[in-house]
C-alpha cells in the first residue's frame, strides 16, 4: 500500500484589501500575506511605517485592457505584503489625478490601511 503525505498546499491563501478599506485596521498573524489591490494605475504606493510587515518586491501596475492609455478603468496597482513580526505597520498610497486630467477631491487622494500583526 503506497500512502502519500503532505501532498497540496496548506498555505493560506493572502488576504484581498481595496479601496473599500481605506482607514480600516486590520490584524495578520505572523507568516501571513496580503495583497492590497487598489483600482485604477495612478496609485503610488509609500514606504511602510513599522516593522510589523514587509513589501514583497515592488508595487506591481496591472493592465486589464490592452491598448488602454489612460489610469482610469485600465487596471490596478497592488502591492504584496508578508507580516513578519508582532507588532503594527501602516501602509498608504497616495494620488493626484481621478482619471486623465481631473485633479482628485482631497478625500480621494490617499488611502491608508493599518495592520496589526500577532
């Protein structure tokens, strides 16, 4: 009789954050990794305050649409996490434009998310 063990991935798969999410706390445990997704290309990503997570590699611009020249509606920007230590780390990205050349609200501008790592 052959038995096969440790067969499939038990890793958990990364939690998803958005837009939906700006100025939401929210808690990892260590080992665990996120996938902050923010729509449309013109999000830029800033270093993390805190040590609590890490980037994994650079913000990576998704295109969805082929051929499509403008931010909006084009794709995503995402950034991958991994939490690392116990502790909290906040994560923020920042805007000018909502679109080809409109300037943003001030309220649509940034998005910030903290996490706390246990």
């Amino acid at each position: 009789m052959l038995a096969l063990a440790g067969c499939g991935s038990s890793a958990k798969p990364p939690s998803t954050f958005t837009l939906a999410d700006n100025g939401r706390v929210v808690t990892l445990a260590t080992g665990d990794q996120a996938v902050i997704k923010l729509q449309t290309l013109n999000w830029g990503f800033q270093p993390i305050v805190g040590k609590a997570v890490k980037a994994v590699g650079d913000q990576q611009l998704v295109r969805v649409k082929k051929g499509c020249t403008a931010p909006e509606g084009c794709g995503y920007v995402a950034l991958t996490v991994k939490a690392v230590a116990h502790g909290r780390s906040t994560i923020t990205a920042s805007r000018g434009l909502c679109g080809e050349d409109f300037r943003c609200p001030p309220d649509q501008r940034n998005y910030t998310i903290g996490v706390v790592v246990r």
